[in-house]
C-alpha cells in the first residue's frame, strides 16, 4: 500500500489520505481486498475480504489492483538494503525481513536502540514497520506482528513472552488455526500447555505448515531454523578518469576490456552485455551498449565489439570519465576441447554472431526454425540469432519451394476447369502458360488463430512453359460463402 | 552420359591441399525469380550440418523471395543477415570467412552495385581459399562484368524430369548450367538433374543434334576435375 502511495505521489497524482482506498487482488469469487489505507480501516474495511462486499458498506470506496510480483522484487531489494544494518539478511514470506542482528547490535548502542533506528530508516524511505527483536525466527515473526511496539525479547522470555500472542502467531495456515480455536486453543501458551504427547498424537502426519507443535518448536528455539542470506550480485565495472576532457573514448578501450575481463576471469565469470558511459563535462552521460550471444572474457573480441559503435557517442563538450560495466554476469568455465589448444567451432560461430549483431542490429541477424503449423509460412519462425535455440518443430512431409515471398502476390488466371490449376496466368506482367502441374494440397485455416472469415488455399506446383517450377495456391473455392471468386497467388518457387 | 556425385568429390577436397579448396563461385541468373540457381548452390555445398550464413540485400528478398527452411531442410540450420546495401552483404560475406566454423556463405546481390568490383571479389575470393569455406555469389539483374570469381555460371531452369507416377506433374529439377568462366577446369555447358532425396545430381551434356550425342560423356567427365 505504501509502496503504491509513494508511486503515486511520484507521477504526482497521489490522492488525499481522507479518501478510503483500497488495493485488490484476484480471489476464487472477484477480486479480494489485498491491502487497505489508514481511511479506509476507519471505515471497517479489513484485507482478505471481498470488494463487492466492502463497496456496501463504504460506498465511496476508491480501488486500483494490487502488484504483488513488484511488491516481492521491492522486498528483495530491500533485503539488500537492510545490510547496513547487519550483514546476513533475508525476505520472508511476502510481507517480512528477517535480519539475523546477532553480534551486530551494539554497533548501534544496544537491541532497542537500533529498532528506533531502524524504524526511523524505513519511514525516510516511506515505509511503516512493525519490528521486534527475539532469539529465534517464529519468535520474531510472532512478536512483530501480534506483540507489543518494539519488543525486545531475551533468550530466556520467549516461552512467557510468546505465552500471550494468539495461536496466529505460530506462523500455521488457516485451517489449523481454525481447528485448534475449535479446540479452545486460543493463545501460544494454552497450545504450550497441552500435554505435548496428544498433540503428538492429533499431528502426527502433518506438515509444517499444519503442525503446531513443530511450529511451537521452531519458535521456542527447539527445533533449527537456520537464515539463509541471499547474496548480492557483484557489479563488474572499471572506470578510467582522465586528467582533462578528451572526444574519443577509443584509445582507452583496449585497457579497459582488459580490466574488466581480468576481474571477471578471477571471479570466474563471463558477461554477455557490456555498456559504455563517457561522463561528459556539461553534466551529460551518454552510453553505447553491445550484446554477446554467448558468455565471454575475452577483451579482444569485446573491443572489436565496439568498433563502429564508438562513434555514436555524442561527446558535446568532451568527457572526463569512462565507465565500463558488464551486464547479465554468468557463470563461465573455460573449455578447451582439443588438446593442441584449438579454439572450438562453436567460439567462432558465437563470435561471428556477435559482430554481425554488432555492426548491424540484433534484428537482422535471425535463425530460421521450424514451427508447428500447415500454414506454410507460419510454418517458419524467426528467432535472434543472439537468442538460445528453443526446440525445433517437427520436419514437413510435402514437398516444399526452396524460395518464399514474404507477400504473396496476386496473378491474374484464366481457368480450364474451375477446381483444377489455371491455363495460364500473369505474374509481374509476364504470361506464363502451365505445362504441368501437382496438386493440389488443401490447407485448411487454422480456426484458433485466424479470422472467422479466412478462406482455405488449395496450393499447386506448376511448371511453366519455361520450365520454371512456382508455388501457386488459389485462396478460397467457388461459392462458399466466403467472399467472390477466389483468388491466386504466388508463394514460392521451387528448384 | 557422364555422372558425379558431387557431394563425394567435395569431401575428398578437404585433405588434398592445393588448388582444390573452397572458393569463390558466382552463379548468374537470366530470371530473377528463378531458384535454379539455389538449388544449384545448395546442391553443391558439402552436406554437413555446419550452418550457412546467408546474406541477402533488400531487393533481392523482396524480389526473389527469402529461402525457406522447410524447403531447405531442417538438418542444415541457418543464419540469415536481412541488409539494405550491396556494401554491406559484402562486409558481412567477408566477415564470416574469417570463421571456419561455417559450412558455406551465400550472398544475394541485386543488379551491379559500384562496391561490387574486382577488388572486393578478389577478397572475397582470397578468404574463401583461406579459410576454405565455400563462397557463393548470387547475382540477379546483372551483367557479367570483371571479376575475380574463380568459377562464374549462368543457371537457369528447364523444364522437369518426368514424374514417375504421374504423367502430368513435374518431376526431379532440371537446370542449364553454363561454366562461364573458370580458372580450374575446362569450361561448358551441361543438363544437370538433381535428386534431392539422395543428394544427386547427374550433369549431361545439352544434345544440340544427333552427331553430337555421342561426345556426352568425355563432357562430363571433364566436369568431375
């Protein structure tokens, strides 16, 4: 929710807080309440139940959609952001960080300090939290989310802390939680007070999700719940600053190729997009970027890369700083597949693909592939030769030209029999009379993609009276209620 | 009769070092939208699955059409460069002769462009015999001016074979080859048949009258080099 007001008042149209709005997801029966404003609490509006439901009770309701695939890739960067605080952190579930503070606190001046620190971080960023220190995961989560304001717990309060919190906070899913209020477990501590061997007994064969007592476990610091901390990317980037401002950034090249493939060859990595930024001196930064179709440290063929490229940078006034950073890192192992040190077939290949991609735009450079279809020219698909090769269609059968126009294009016929091929036609304003023909081949529309009205093509292979082979098709039959007459074209030419 | 089997003579090339490498080839066309000419080429490229960079011009592809995968074969994969200028199919060309890795290079370029000189395809030709990758050239709309081309055709189409089963449909391709100009063997000009199944193709000299059949074959032996 707060996410979505700071983008809102970002594009400058943020509406007053008076106002109830709402943010919803799509549910079993509509869409559902995913989260609320501070109006439209105070208006009895809760998350999780239905819109149609709540515009009933608040008729001035203001609802847009929720983004929860922007909302977790937020949180994941906020998970790298909150290591200045310590240095192992994590996201949990959708709505939490887990930072494991241990050894870090007193950098800070002690547990309850940094959560005033913390708390007064997040809301610069705009953001509200809930935040409680304890010795275990379950613990936290419990305590942050139904515990005091910034609660503190030590090592040895958890039981009696956690003893007052609802079952909620032993992190189950709904229907245990429905089951043990049945069971008139209502609080942590009456579920700790249970005789553990019933409760044994009653989930035995339930998962962790399901289990109270693993849960309870988990959060009494019983049962290991280690964090694992995500790592960040590291950036691979080299700059080169120049003692006074210079138009061309080419004799500094070379350099920094090979800083930047010297630190990607120790980290064992190799990138597959490079970009260039000049710093120019009137403030302006302008960038030229090149693509690889496959992982690669090697400075040389980087620099050749960019060969025409550089002089597309605007240099204005000059530029004092170049950068160099790799992009879309991977992992890399060096091959060598012959033992007298030969560079593979597939290198070169790649590399051709690379400068031609380079020179000329990914867009002119494709690799035909065959798709499943009858339609002959979707039976055809370009894909970037820079791309991965996806699974290919399976072979045709028929004979097929060897030449296809990307337009077919209309001739003019004149009939011997209505359904057979024509006695000649004229295409590009040249007669040419058939001599023999083969077919035809009926291919029928494919009804899933084409238009309701799309006619059926009936494709003959003709041979004129030159002997050139061409791949006629007439689109449509004689009355069938589809349009006119039917019309001819020419598709390909065959050998 | 006299025929070959192109594709063993091509493999057997590899080892015998010499004049008999890869090269530089043009094939000129009298109709544009003909596909002898492909056919011919594609006949005549060894049959690997090395992939093929194939180079076209804008008007070559808006004109003639662009070479169809389905037609072709799935096993030879391709690589297709869509440019603008005859300047740039070139560039292109000479590009990838630097790569061995290559099974072939076809380039299509329409009518007579002025970088199309004897220069560029002395270039051409030379990376060609480097790297020992075949080099094609596809010309339509042009004049046989200067060039370095080690082999120079003309190709166009005749009419079919006749189909086995069927009287009234074309059957196996056939093409009129004219070996123009060339550096390596005896020039002529033959009746080529091409059995895409088997990867055939069967040279016959033209029967221009009954005297001359009888020389067909020492014809096409000659053409085997």
């Amino acid at each position: 929710m707060e996410r979505w007001q700071r983008v809102m008042e970002r594009q400058g149209n943020a509406p007053p807080d008076d106002i109830p709005i709402v943010l919803a997801r799509e549910g079993h029966h509509g869409p559902v309440i995913h989260a609320t404003n501070r109006a439209a609490r105070m208006n009895g509006i809760n998350p999780g139940s239905r819109v149609v439901d709540m515009r009933a009770i608040c008729p001035e309701l203001q609802v847009e959609y929720a983004d929860p695939a922007g909302d977790r890739a937020a949180l994941d960067r906020l998970v790298l952001w909150a290591r200045r605080w310590c240095p192992w952190t994590v996201r949990d579930g959708e709505d939490g960080l887990i930072l494991d503070t241990t050894g870090s606190d007193h950098l800070m001046g002690g547990e309850a300090a940094m959560l005033v620190e913390m708390e007064a971080q997040l809301s610069l960023l705009g953001l509200s939290a809930q935040l409680a220190v304890a010795p275990t995961w379950g613990a936290a989560w419990a305590l942050a989310r139904f515990g005091p304001v910034r609660s503190v717990c030590g090592l040895d309060e958890v039981g009696v802390k956690l003893g007052a919190l609802p079952v909620t906070g032993l992190r189950l899913d709904g229907e245990t939680v429905l089951l043990l209020r049945r069971l008139g477990l209502k609080t942590i501590g009456a579920v700790m007070d249970v005789p553990r061997l019933s409760l044994t007994r009653r989930f035995v064969k339930a998962g962790l999700e399901a289990n109270p007592l693993m849960r309870l476990d988990q959060a009494l610091g019983k049962l290991a719940e280690p964090v694992a901390s995500v790592d960040a990317k590291p950036r691979f980037r080299v700059q080169s600053r120049l003692a006074e401002p210079i138009f061309d950034p080419t004799p500094y090249l070379p350099e920094l190729c090979e800083n930047l493939c010297e630190a990607l060859k120790q980290a064992g990595q190799g990138c597959r997009r490079l970009q260039l930024t000049v710093y120019r001196t009137d403030g302006d930064v302008s960038h030229v970027d090149v693509a690889t179709s496959a992982t690669t440290c090697d400075p040389t063929h980087l620099h050749g890369l960019f060969r025409d490229k550089v002089e597309r940078i605007n240099p204005g006034f000059g530029f004092d700083l170049i950068t160099l950073e790799a992009g879309s890192v991977e992992e890399m192992q060096a091959r060598q597949n012959r033992l007298d040190g030969g560079a593979d077939d597939d290198l070169h290949l790649t590399r051709l693909v690379d400068r031609l991609s380079a020179k000329f735009g990914p867009r002119a450079v494709t690799r035909p592939v065959l798709r499943e279809s009858h339609i002959p020219e979707r039976a055809e698909g370009q894909v970037a030769a820079l791309a991965a090769l996806a699974g290919t269609g399976a072979a045709v059968m028929k004979e097929r030209p060897l030449r296809l126009f990307d337009h077919p294009e209309e001739v003019r016929v004149l009939y011997a029999v209505p359904e057979g091929p024509p006695a000649q036609f004229v295409w590009r304003r040249q007669t040419h009379r058939v001599a023999r023909y083969a077919g035809p081949e009926r291919i029928a529309p494919e009804w899933w993609k084409d238009r309701p009205g799309t006619r059926l093509r009936d494709y003959f292979k003709v041979e004129d009276q030159a002997g050139r082979r061409i791949w006629l098709y007439r689109e449509g039959l004689h009355e069938d209620g589809r349009g006119g007459d039917p019309r001819w074209f020419v598709h390909g030419c065959f050998a | 009769m006299g025929s070959l089997r192109v594709q063993q003579r091509l493999a057997g090339q590899a080892d015998r070092p010499g004049p008999m490498t890869h090269t530089l080839s043009e094939a000129f066309l009298p109709t544009a939208t003909d596909a002898a000419a492909v056919g011919f080429v594609l006949a005549r490229l060894p049959r690997t699955t090395a992939p093929i960079l194939w180079v076209q011009d804008r008007l070559s592809r808006k004109e003639a059409g662009r070479p169809y995968l389905a037609g072709i074969g799935a096993d030879r994969p391709l690589i297709m460069v869509d440019l603008s200028r005859a300047a740039d199919v070139l560039w292109a060309m000479e590009d990838g002769l630097r790569c061995k890795a290559l099974g072939g290079v076809i380039g299509e370029v329409w009518g007579d462009p002025p970088g199309l000189d004897f220069t560029a395809t002395k270039r051409l030709a030379m990376r060609a015999e480097a790297a020992d990758v075949p080099c094609w050239l596809i010309r339509r709309a042009a004049s046989p001016d200067l060039s370095a081309a080690r082999e120079r055709w003309r190709i166009a189409s005749l009419p079919a074979a006749p189909h086995p089963h069927d009287a009234q449909a074309p059957g196996l391709p056939r093409w009129s080859l004219d070996l123009f100009r060339s550096r390596r063997r005896a020039l002529g000009q033959w009746v080529a048949t091409y059995d895409g199944s088997t990867d055939r193709l069967d040279l016959a000299a033209p029967i221009r009258n009954g005297a001359l059949a009888t020389g067909d074959g020492a014809a096409g032996q000659r053409a085997a080099g």
